[in-house]
C-alpha cells in the first residue's frame, strides 16, 4: 500500500509560477497544503481556481521558520517540499509513487535540481550538482538556520538519494535576482557578523574573483555559454556584497542628524552663504 504524501508548496506573491506549481505538484501529492504569507497579486485567486488545494497563511519570518510551521500541518505521513519556482516532473513523480509504494528504506531523500537562469538550463557554474532535501518523514524533518538558505535535517540521520531531478526556474529577470540578492546578502552578513566573523582588505579584494574564477574555470561555468559567464560573474558578485556587506555593519560610519547638524556653532552663517 502506498504510503501518502503532501506537498507543501511556500508562497508569496507568485502569481506567475503557482498555478504550473500546483498542477506538477498534483502529479503526486495525496494532498497539495499551499502556505501563502501574504500575497496580494491575485496568487490566492489563482489557488483557488486550480482546485484541489488546501490553503493555510501566516507573516513570513525567515524560509526555515515558516516551512517548519507549515510542516506540522501536513496530512499526511510524508511530505515534499516543493518551492513556487520549481516543478514535478513527470519522471521524478513516478520515481516517488514507486518508492512510496515500497517500504521506503530511509527517512528523508535528496532530489537534484535541474537549475534554469532566465529560461536557460545550466549544467554547470556550481549549479550542476545542486541537491536539496526536500522528501522527508513528516515528524522526523525540519529546517535548522535562521536564514532563507535553511536546510532539512532528518533527525535519523537515514538519507538517501533520488535519480530524476526537480526543476527549478530561478530567476526569470534581473529585476527578481537583485530582490533576493538584497534579501541574501544582507541575511548573510548579518550572520557572519554574529559569529564574530570580519571583513577584511585581501577579502574584500579578492573574493569577488577568485569566486568568480572557481565558477567560471574549475566548475567549468564557460561551457554554459553567455547564460554561464553571467552566472559566474553574479556569483562573484554576490560573494564581493556580502563582503561589503560585512564591512558595513563593522564600520560604515553613521549618516549625520540634519538636525543635529544645524545645531552646530556657524550653522545659521552656512546656510545663510
């Protein structure tokens, strides 16, 4: 007997992705659990013109902090987590129904992930050998980190491996990469920062390159194409802002207070000249 499953699908002002979301979704889900923080772009009205889902909301604190909220609520004993930006596909559904059928051997599975920039697949740059743990025991998975790059662990420790690959459509724009490019590196620095961690000058210099370089040559990032070289380079550029990023927190010296300023001794005369 299969054993069953939901999905959980994290959302917020993904009206362009959720409804391909939750149709792939229902490939293999005995229940498709939508938990919305918030939207207001017609995401929730797209929800429930799909059908078949289950809606739960709350205010959005951190990606760990609202999935393992939205764990619990689950139905059923097993649970995938699948982002708006991702896709089930067919292949990888019928690789799950089977191990469901089965007596699954582990406790939580990592699926690979087919990673697209501005619709293009990327083999390489870092990106090819990308893996989440995503498909878990309801009551023995949850997120541990404080920021949007949380990851599952299954208390077991029983792990295993899935073949076929969930898609995943990172970024459509440049205009949603510099949203979670703010987003990430401010989370990052800040807990650098409360780790005791520093900038530093060679950091600052040269972590942006040689992160870039890692990309570009080692990971061999150039055989993506134009696609790769701009992945590599906004690799590098993330690794540089967090740096700065950093930097700032230790060092940046605050802005004045205007009104503090026109109190100062000779205020009235520079304005006035």
């Amino acid at each position: 007997m299969k054993a069953r499953l939901t999905v959980i699908i994290p959302c917020k002002n993904e009206r362009k992705n959720i409804r391909p979301c939750i149709l792939s979704a229902q490939r293999v889900a005995d229940e498709v659990l939508v938990a919305d923080s918030g939207s207001t772009d017609g995401t929730l009205d797209i929800i429930r013109d799909v059908g078949g889902c289950r809606l739960v909301q709350r205010e959005y604190i951190n990606s760990g902090n609202f999935k393992n909220w939205a764990i619990p609520q689950a139905t059923h004993p097993w649970v995938l987590i699948v982002d708006s930006d991702e896709r089930v596909t067919p292949e990888l559904a019928d690789e799950i129904n089977s191990l469901l059928t089965a007596e699954p051997d582990r406790d939580g599975y990592h699926i690979y992930r087919a990673n697209y920039f501005l619709g293009y697949r990327i083999r390489h740059s870092g990106w090819g050998r990308d893996k989440v743990l995503r498909l878990f025991r309801r009551d023995l998975g949850r997120y541990v980190g404080e920021s949007d790059h949380a990851e599952v662990t299954v208390s077991t420790g029983r792990v295993g491996y899935l073949r076929h690959r969930l898609e995943h459509f990172t970024y459509w724009t440049y205009d949603q990469y510099f949203q979670k490019l703010h987003r990430y590196t401010v989370q990052s620095a800040q807990a650098r920062y409360a780790a005791g961690k520093r900038a530093s000058y060679l950091r600052l210099l040269l972590s942006g390159p040689l992160r870039f370089l890692h990309c570009y040559i080692v990971r061999l990032g150039f055989l993506d194409g134009l696609a790769g070289l701009q992945v590599c380079t906004l690799t590098g550029l993330s690794s540089f802002i967090k740096q700065v990023r950093l930097w700032e927190l230790e060092r940046a010296r605050p802005q004045p207070d205007p009104e503090a300023v026109d109190k100062l001794p000779g205020s009235t005369d520079r304005k006035a000249a």
